[in-house]
C-alpha cells in the first residue's frame, strides 16, 4: 500500500486512538485529521463518530475493530490478529467483539447521561450515571478475571486486542472513583501496554496522557 494511502479521522482519547496506536506499532504511512464535530464531517461517516479510515480511493471504513482488522491485512501483521492459529484468531475476534459490543457502550450512560432517561432532572442522571459504572464495573470484572494470569488479552504476543483495550481502560481511571485500583491486573496491564513508545506517541500527539 502506498504512503498515505491511509487517512485516520480521530478525536483526542476516543477509541480512535487505538487504530492510532496500531499505525505507530507496525510503522505503517498515515495522514492522521481531527475529526471535525460539525456536520461536515458526516460526509466521511453519516453517524458522526470516530474512527474512520479513508483510503486513497476514497472509500471509508468505520467501525473501531473493523479498521483494526483493515490495517493489518493492508500490511501483512496477521500475527496481530491470530495468525494462522484458528483458536487465536477466534479469541481476537471474540475480544474485539467484546470492546465494541459490551465494553465501549457501557461508558455511554456516563459519557451521555441525556441519551438514556427521558427524565434529565440531576437525580435521574445520576442513577443513569451509577448504571452505567455498575455496566463498566461489570465489563472490568471480566478483563480482571481475564488478566490475572496473563501478560496479554490472546496469546503470548501483543494483539490488536491490546491496543483496543488501552482508550477504554483509560476513561475508566477518570469514570470511576478510585480508577482503576480495584483491578490490579488490569492496572498492570494497562501501565505496561502504556510504556509501549507507540502508545506513548500516539497519546502525545492527540495531546492526552494516561
């Protein structure tokens, strides 16, 4: 693929920042836009939100996993997505599956109180707010459960798995009240994926920290 045939709408800290961090990892030629929060922007994608991922034909990818899975075929890092091994392909897709489908919409009640209760008096939102830390503690559960004897969410090597969890596991240390402390491992894991340098560069230039 050639240089820049790639080009990533994200905003700073969103799960965009996951295919952000990828680039950066496997080295790969990209244009990286903010993405604007005006209509103009539903030209690239209709539904206004981030990731998307032009190519230089034109046409756009949407849908955080989707990318995810696009890069590393357009640059032959199977290896990031299970390789050849059939269970560990089915566990990265089972992981994706689980970010993007259970794990990234339980922020929304917190993120966007509004959305979820027709009632937007401050008592309602608040326990619209508790419902969705009782959903991501939920989610976090899991991943603790998931991570306590293990290095890295599939296999023995980094994944795009990885990658996906670190802007999640990130709202959590400012969505909950002690972070992520009651969740050691994923503590762990979170630091050490995030003294990756294409991590560390990626949140530098969107202009976030840990």
């Amino acid at each position: 693929m050639p240089p820049s045939s790639l080009r990533l709408y994200y905003r700073p800290g969103a799960c965009s920042l996951a295919p952000h961090i990828l680039l950066n990892y496997i080295n790969a030629p990209y244009d990286l836009v903010e993405a604007p929060r005006d209509d103009s922007y539903r030209a690239i994608n209709p539904t206004g939100a981030v990731p998307a991922l032009k190519l230089a034909d034109g046409d756009v990818i949407t849908q955080c996993d989707a990318i995810l899975n696009f890069i590393c075929d357009a640059h032959n890092r199977a290896d990031l997505t299970g390789g050849d091994d059939m269970r560990l392909k089915a566990e990265v897709t089972k992981w994706c599956a689980f970010m993007t489908g259970d794990f990234h919409p339980a922020f929304y009640p917190l993120f966007v109180p509004k959305r979820y209760s027709t009632d937007h008096h401050a008592d309602a939102q608040r326990h619209v707010k508790a419902a969705g830390q009782a959903l991501v503690k939920g989610g976090l559960d899991q991943i603790e459960t998931h991570l306590k004897t293990r290095t890295t969410f599939v296999g023995a090597d980094l994944s795009v798995v990885d990658f996906y969890a670190i802007p999640m596991l990130r709202w959590v240390t400012f969505t909950m009240p002690d972070g992520l402390a009651t969740w050691p491992a994923t503590q762990v894991f979170y630091n050490r994926i995030c003294a990756q340098l294409a991590v560390q560069s990626a949140m530098q230039t969107q202009g976030i920290k840990p």
